[in-house]
C-alpha cells in the first residue's frame, strides 16, 4: 500500500516529466480531497469494453469526462503559470484606466483562479465546477490564445494515461479524517 506521501512523489515525478512543477502541499490538496468513486467507475467501463492487453486509445482517453474535470480543477487549484504578460496591440481603455499600444500587461491567473466572483468557493477541490461551459478567460490553466502551451493536450493525454494507470493497478481506499485531513491509500 502507498500512504499519501509516496502518491504525491509519484505525482511529483510525473508532473516533472510533462514539464509541469507542482507544490508538494498543493497535489495532497487534490488527491485528500477528490472522490475516488467517479474515477473507479470511468475507468471500470473503458476496461470493460476493450481488448485485453491492449493499448489505451484516443478514443478511450476522450471518453474519460471525470478525469478532465480533475486534471482541470487540480491545474485550477494549482496553477502551474502563476502569470503571464502580453503587449497590448492597441490603445483601450478598461474599468476607466487607459492601456497604451505597447504596454506590457500582466495577468494574475492565480488570483483568476481563487476569485470567489469566478469560482464560487474556490478552495474547495471540485471538479464538477467544470460540468458547464465556464465565462472566457476564467480557466487559464495552460494560457490563452496564441500563445497557449502547444503541448497541453499533450500534457492531458499523459495525465490521463497516468491516471488510469493509477487506478487499474492500485484501489484508492479513502482513510479516517486525521488532524491533517482525509488520507487516500493505495492498495
């Protein structure tokens, strides 16, 4: 069995091969807090429905809604680009200040992402929050626009390998509440 501990190395290391860095304290977030069960079963029904010993394919990977919300909530929580700046192609004026072409603009995407205006109770780990379409630019996860990260759908089919990985070859068993919060095993 893995303690919570060992998942989050695990994690670690994963998130360090897809080019992505994590806090410790933030993947514990999002593996004490999320729901197994949805998981277990999404993954149960693509095992059902496949070859043995076969390859995970596109389309199995696009059928896993649950763990899109989940990889989105988690890079919503922690956000891995903390901000990020774009030059203004022209002059514009917004909430009464006024932008000159050229400026330098920098956006907090971490405060996006915990704005109880965008997200209501932000610092709850829900991944339903993504069930519905969300208003533009309040989900920056991988940025925006042209300049989005080329390799994000990349990194969320590797996530999603990683996952069912995870829970095909372990059972997440939901532990007592400590002092620290809930604990998750791996068995």
């Amino acid at each position: 069995m893995l303690g919570c501990s060992e998942i989050v190395g695990k994690l670690k290391k994963f998130s360090c091969l897809i080019g992505v860095s994590c806090r410790n304290d933030d993947i514990t977030a999002s593996v004490a807090e999320f729901d197994a069960w949805p998981f277990e079963e999404e993954h149960r029904r693509i095992i059902e429905n496949r070859k043995s010993g076969t390859n995970l394919t596109w389309s199995e990977v696009n059928n896993m809604p649950y763990t899109a919300k989940v990889i989105s909530e988690t890079l919503r929580r922690a956000t891995i680009l903390p901000c990020f700046s774009r030059k203004a192609s022209q002059d514009f004026e917004i909430n009464g200040y006024k932008v000159r072409k050229g400026w330098s603009i920098n956006l907090d995407v971490v405060s996006i992402h915990h704005d109880p205006e965008v997200f209501s109770n932000p610092e709850k780990f829900d991944p339903s929050r993504f069930d519905e379409p969300l208003r533009p630019f309040s989900f920056l996860g991988f940025g925006s626009g042209p300049r989005m990260c080329p390799r994000m759908n990349l990194a969320k089919l590797e996530i999603c390998v990683f996952i069912y990985h995870l829970i095909n070859k372990y059972t997440l068993l939901i532990m007592e509440s400590t002092s620290s919060g809930r604990q998750i095993m791996l068995g």
